[in-house]
C-alpha cells in the first residue's frame, strides 16, 4: 500500500516535469489498487486507500488550467469528477465505523470532506484540522504535520497557523526536512501574505519556486511572488 501510494502521488504532482502531473502513474496506480481491494474486500485500509485515490484523483482536470496550477481554492469545483467522488465516499463511508481508523482511511476522510464542499467556504477546515490531528498521533511525519498547520491556519485563522508552524519547526525543523523544506516556505509564504506581510511573503515565495523542479509548481510560485511585488 505504501508503495502504490508513493506512485499514486508522484504521478499526481510530478516531482520534476514540465507537466504538474503524470496520468499514467496515477492511473497505474488506481488499477493496481483497485486489484489490491478486491482481493483484500475486508481490509479496511486497503478501502481506504483506493477511496483517498479516487477522491483526490477527482479533482485532476481541475487543478492546471493553459498548462498553470490552480490552487484548491480557486478551482472550478464543476469539473471535479463527480462519479469518482461518489465511487470514493462510498468506499470511506462503508469502512469508517470498522474501530480505529488508519492512516488511509483518515486521509480519505479528509478528501471526502473537502469533496462534500461545492464552494471553498463551505469546507469544514475545523473538522479537517481534528482529523489531521488524529492522522499525526498515528503517523507523526513531516508532511503530516505541516498539512495540520494548513488546516488549523484555514480552521482558526492565519496567525493561529503561523504560531503552529514556529512551534512545529522548533520542536521537529519541517523548514529543514527534505520532505516539507520546499512547501513549508509556501504554506509560511501564504500565511504572512494572508496576513498583510507581503514583503516577506514575497521573499518566501521565490526561495519555495527555487526549491522545486516542477516547473509548472516554480511558475505558480514566481508568480505569486510577482503579484506581490
């Protein structure tokens, strides 16, 4: 599982490429998945992979518009594949109430949350921030971490999030960790913006597009360091 999964999110956010992602890994991997549940029907972090799969690969045709990514945020919610989200919540749902959760499963919870949103205000950031913090205690990792700043940041406000992240970084140094050294000077970047610190967001900005081979990821950044300036 943890392999397919690896494949699964280098096809969906290619780690160097001139395309944000490659279809053919993440496809590959939901058809690998897809076999892996049906010959394990019973295990519930086998169905919770395969629904975190689908719930985030229904969101593909939204994230890139003209060749450039497109936040979350401002993605046009009608082009998210509404079968796969069907297919996806399905799946979390018939396994959630199976005892304690794990690490697929919750993180399919968290995709299913944002599926259920048909506009950005309407997600329920606080429930995704508890459920980050119950994925944590399992998995205590770097990128789990920093995504629990993203969450508590939307769920309680910009601030709250950066007293997290100085807090997270003291105690386990994401701004060094080659798993978030990169997203952490993004998420920071997009924190102090939200808090009027544009300057510094700025800065930000351009040293998290240096630190990406993506290249569709680094015109995403510089340009929003640019609209900054």
């Amino acid at each position: 599982m943890r392999v397919l999964y690896l494949i699964f999110n280098e096809g969906y956010t290619a780690t160097a490429d001139d395309r944000l992602a490659r279809v053919d890994l993440t496809r590959e991997a939901i058809r690998l998945t897809r076999m892996l549940h049906a010959a394990l029907a019973d295990d519930p972090e086998a169905t919770g992979l395969l629904a975190l799969m689908l719930l985030t690969e229904s969101r593909r045709a939204a994230r890139t518009a003209d060749g450039d990514l497109v936040p979350l945020d401002e993605q046009d919610r009608t082009m998210w594949d509404r079968d796969l989200i069907a297919e996806g919540t399905a799946l979390i749902d018939g396994v959630w109430n199976r005892g304690q959760a794990g690490p697929y499963q919750l993180q399919a919870a968290i995709a299913a949350v944002h599926a259920a949103a048909s506009t950005p205000d309407q997600t329920d950031w606080a429930q995704i921030a508890v459920l980050y913090l119950w994925l944590e205690r399992l998995t205590p990792t770097a990128p789990v971490r920093l995504s629990r700043v993203v969450a508590v940041a939307h769920a309680h406000g910009p601030a709250r999030g950066l007293a997290l992240l100085d807090d997270l970084n003291q105690r386990h140094h994401l701004d060094r960790h080659p798993l978030t050294r990169q997203r952490e000077h993004a998420v920071r970047a997009h924190l102090l913006q939200m808090t009027g610190d544009t300057a510094r967001a700025a800065a930000l900005y351009r040293q998290a597009a240096d630190l990406t081979a993506n290249r569709v990821e680094q015109r995403y950044l510089l340009g929003r360091a640019g609209d900054l300036a």
